[in-house]
C-alpha cells in the first residue's frame, strides 16, 4: 500500500457516506459540504487578502482624502474629524421585544468641510454632549445590514449630510494576523478538492462499469 492510499481511501469512504444521506429529503449531503466549505475558503480568502494589505499599525488619513479614496486597501487607519454624539445611531440589545442596556452606538464623523460624514462604532455607550473633534484609529469594515436599514430610511444622510455607504469605522479594532484565515482558506479548499476528485472518480468507475458489455446495470 502507497503512503497516499489510506487518505484517499479515508476521503473516498467519507464522500460516499455523505452521498448516502439526503437534507431536505433529496439534496445529497456532500454536496452540501462541498457548498459550505467553497464558500468557506472564498470569505476567508478575502479576509486574507485584506489582513495582508493593512499595515500593522493604523495610517493616519485626511477625511477628505478618504472620502476622495475610491479603491482604499489599507482599511487600518485613524481619521480625524468632528463627532456628533447627539446624532448617534444606537443599537440596544433586544430581550422579549424590550430595549436593554446600549451594545454599541455609530457616531456621525464629519469632514471639516462638512460636506460628508463617516459613522464610528464605538462599543457601550458613548453618551450625548456637543460635537468635538477626536482622532480614532480602528478598522473601516462594512455597515452593518441594521445601520444600512436604518440609514436608508433617511436617505443616507444625518442632518442633511450625506453618509459614507461603504464603510463605517470600528474604534480601537485591529487588523489579525493574514496566516489566520489564510490556513483555513488552505484548509477548506483542500477539502473542497478532495471532495470533489473523489466523486469524479466514483463517476468514472461507474461509467466504466456500465460501459462493459453484458453489465448495463453497472454493478
């Protein structure tokens, strides 16, 4: 026996196993597998790209220059500009249909020119008071589909001034290490693969089968 029989044999064991058994009553389940783990190695490629173009510590950026910034890779930055807490959007944690204690709140961040403004995420409260100019590094990450709802409920705008629709700023998040996702990237689509080969195969032998004379049944 070759040193790459038995794995082979292991995963060509486990394929027809998983083929064996039906979700939903008709859908094969290494097809499901093979569904969640492509789709696995494709969020976790992307997250490896993106951890291997931040820089490890936070570039400081112009909120004018990001806003003119249509393909921005590094998303490790820290921004300076006026927050508006007043006009905070804030996410409270649900229990039985009653408000609980404030998550986190999305403070409007506005451009010294004053003609756009970037949420930050700030977890727990951050309180109400007059608008004051900070600087906050973090990561830029897309909003989340409850702050999208609700700002497409005013136009995506806060006080009649546009909001930047691509990302929001998490305050103090960091950029993880790229071999992270990158090993389950590997990992994942090395299994997708072997999956796969293995019901090539099984199709193969099956056609093989069926083509000899005298066997139309394949057995």
């Amino acid at each position: 026996m070759q040193i790459g029989d038995r794995p082979i044999g292991l995963v060509a064991s486990l394929n027809r196993s998983l083929r064996s058994r039906r979700i939903l009553g008709f859908l094969p389940a290494n097809l499901i597998v093979v569904i969640v783990l492509a789709g696995v190695c494709v969020i976790s490629s992307i997250d490896t790209l993106t951890s291997f173009r931040c820089d490890r510590e936070p570039r400081a950026v112009g909120l004018e220059k990001f806003f003119a910034d249509v393909n921005r890779t590094n998303r490790h930055v820290e921004l300076t500009g006026i927050v508006v807490p007043e006009a905070s959007l804030v996410n409270r944690a649900s229990n039985r249909g009653e408000n609980g204690p404030v998550q986190s709140v999305h403070v409007p961040m506005i451009a010294p020119d004053g003609k756009a403004a970037l949420l930050v995420k700030f977890p727990g409260d951050l309180g109400r008071g007059e608008a004051r100019r900070i600087t906050v590094s973090g990561m830029l990450a897309p909003p989340e589909a409850g702050v999208s709802r609700a700002l497409e409920r005013r136009g995506w705008t806060i006080g009649g001034i546009p909001v930047e629709r691509r990302f929001v700023l998490i305050a103090g998040a960091r950029p993880h290490a790229f071999w992270i996702p990158a090993t389950l990237s590997i990992i994942s689509g090395s299994w997708v693969f072997a999956l796969l080969a293995s019901e090539w195969r099984d199709l193969a032998l099956i056609r093989g089968k069926k083509a000899i004379p005298g066997n139309p049944s394949g057995v």
